[in-house]
C-alpha cells in the first residue's frame, strides 16, 4: 500500500469530504493518515474524522476543493500489525450458533476459542448501535454469512460473526448476526471517557473466560 493510494474524493455539503477506497485495510490506513496530519496541523479546521466500511468522511474542511486535490496524492503507508492500541476482552463460548459456526468451519466447538483468541482483530468502524465496533481480522476462510431470520432480541455482550467482521452488542437489540459468546465488558458507559470501549483503530483480542 505504499505509494500513492487509489481513491476518489467527493464534496459532501460545503464543509464536507468523502473519501472512496477500495478495502477495509486502505480505510484503516488513512483514517491513521488523517488523524496524523489533523495532530500535526495540516488539516485545519477538520472537526471529525469517521471512518466506515470502504470510506473516510471528513468535516469541517477549511478549502475543501485544494484538500481534494491534494490528497489522492499522498503517500499512506499501510498499518502495521502493532499499531494502535490492544484491548483484551474475556468471552463465555456459550452461545447459541456455536456448535453450527464450528460446523462451518469444519472444527470440533473446543477449537472455536483458539481460532477466535489467535486473532487480533481491528476496529474499523463503529456504527448500528452506540459502543458497537465493526472488528475485521477474520481470515477469509472463516467469513460467515448473516442468519436467514434475524433474532428479534439479542443480549448485550453477545460477541457476534458476520460476513468479514466479528462485534459485541452493547445493549440487547435485534440482530441477525452468528451468535458464538458472551463477556462481561462493558462496550458503552456515557459516564466514562470515553464511553465507547471500541474506537476505530483499536485493536482487539478475545480470551476465553476461565481459561
């Protein structure tokens, strides 16, 4: 990813740009980059940095049009596997979709927590629900689709699987996505700083509770 990155810088509103890129990698990528450039003050005015599945949104751009032009010709050096904070979550490998996510991945559901704790996944981006991270990391062989009937109810903590990401429901909520565990960890306290537990570019192991 070294050089200059492929992307497509849209206006959004007057203050607003979003930026297109083609993987989750090249977004945690530059939302680093930016976040870089807005410390060392060369992103003036920039209030808010958010990324997302495949983009970057900025706001509060100064001269959004000489931003724009600048940026695609910027070299974003690719994360490497250290960068970011780590968290350790302890999970419960009690739930529901277990045994028929091991099944899927061809493994007995003791095997289950040593594939999931082996992995350090990153949080790419938050959205759905307050304190609730979409984590990436899984390897491709491990993507799971979503459920064919959402649950209507499922419990805060629940550690969750879909498609390319793995997260923690902080609040019970209706889902549809492969319940395999369950923690303790508290993903959103308005009353703590900051209140979310995840924030994009954490990293984030899962250990078995107990073990």
């Amino acid at each position: 990813m070294s050089g200059a990155m492929p992307m497509r810088v849209l206006p959004v509103g007057v203050r607003g740009l979003l930026i297109e890129v083609g993987s989750a990698g090249e977004v945690a990528a530059l939302h680093a980059e930016l976040l870089r450039r807005r410390d060392a003050g060369e992103l003036e005015g920039v209030r808010e940095v958010v990324p997302a599945a495949r983009t970057v949104l900025l706001d509060g751009v100064r001269e959004p049009a000489a931003l724009a032009a600048r940026i695609p010709r910027w070299e974003v050096p690719p994360l490497a596997e250290g960068d970011g904070p780590l968290v350790t979550v302890a999970v419960r490998y009690d739930g529901p979709d277990l045994a028929e996510v091991a099944g899927a991945w061809g493994v007995s559901v003791r095997a289950v927590p040593g594939l999931v704790g082996g992995i350090v996944f990153r949080v790419a981006f938050c959205g759905f629900a307050p304190g609730f991270g979409y984590l990436t990391g899984l390897p491709e062989r491990l993507h799971l689709p979503r459920r064919a009937t959402p649950r209507t109810a499922v419990p805060a903590g629940s550690l969750a699987l879909a498609g390319e990401y793995a997260g923690v429901y902080p609040r019970s909520s209706p889902g549809g996505w492969q319940l395999i565990g369950s923690t303790d960890a508290v993903l959103w306290d308005p009353g703590r700083e900051p209140a979310a537990l995840f924030a994009p570019g954490v990293r984030v192991r899962f250990t078995e509770a107990g073990a």
